[in-house]
C-alpha cells in the first residue's frame, strides 16, 4: 500500500473535468484507488463518487493506492495532479 496527501491549490478545485481526467488516469491500473477528504473515501475510479466529495482550493486529499501495480498508478496520478495544476504533494 502506498498514499500521499496533496493539497488542493486550483481556484476551481476539482471540478467535472480534471476530476474525468483523474479517474480515466486510476482507470488504467488494476489496483484499488481511494481518494479521501473530508473524512469520507471514495472509489477514485467513480466519476459520481469523486464528485459526490466536491472538493474546494484549500482541502487536503489523500490517494492510497493497493495492489500489484500500486507504485506505478500513484506516480501517474501523482503527475495527473501535477499536470492538471491542481495542488501539490504535502
């Protein structure tokens, strides 16, 4: 099992579309995903389910990948993240 907390910096947090880009990113691997924030875990390969969340600038997350390809899926999102300019890791 492997996780990181990144914290939310994007003025627009993480609405309809980086959140699509997310999950299609967690959709490639074979591991189980779960985003938390604000004390609920969701799926992080349910589109509703990160939605359901509605995560602002400021919030903290937490991506806990487990599974056989657990590094790897946390390194794209981790970029996924990175690319989208949505926050940075703490």
């Amino acid at each position: 099992m492997v996780n990181r907390k990144f914290r939310i910096t994007n003025d627009s947090g993480v609405h309809a579309r980086p959140a699509t880009s997310l999950v299609n990113t967690c959709m490639q691997f074979d591991c189980q995903i779960t985003l938390k924030a604000y004390k609920k875990s969701v799926d992080f390969k349910s589109i509703m389910g990160v939605m359901s969340l509605g995560i602002y600038s400021g919030t903290t997350i937490e991506v806990i990948c487990n599974g056989i390809d657990e590094e790897k899926a946390m390194t794209a999102i981790t970029r996924k993240i990175d690319e989208l300019s949505l926050g940075k890791e703490i």
